[in-house]
C-alpha cells in the first residue's frame, strides 16, 4: 500500500520478469521489482499478465 500512495496506481503490472516485459520499458516508465535483483534476465518463457483495478487512494 505504501507504493500506491508514493507512486500512484501502476498503469500495467506483469506477474514475472520476461522478455516481453523488459522489451515495453519506455523512457521514463519507472519499474518496480516485487522480487529480485534489478539486473536479473528476464525469463525467455512469457508469463500471463495482471490488469486489475487499482483501489482508490
């Protein structure tokens, strides 16, 4: 909860670290990494994706 008041509700969440995922970083975009190391590889195998809706602050 504590990122949601710091950063705002994320516009896209991607369950796991695939290439996909590390291909739609833009300039700008701001990652954050629930586990791991922030230069892990990314997975080559996709992972399914999470689009919720994010609870009012």
């Amino acid at each position: 909860m504590s990122a949601l008041r710091v950063f705002g509700p994320p516009d896209f969440i991607h369950r796991g670290w695939d290439i996909r995922a590390q291909r739609e970083i833009a300039s700008g975009d701001l990652v954050v990494f629930a586990k791991g190391e922030a230069d892990q590889r990314p997975r080559e195998r996709s992972y399914d994706d999470l689009r919720e809706p994010v609870p009012d602050r």
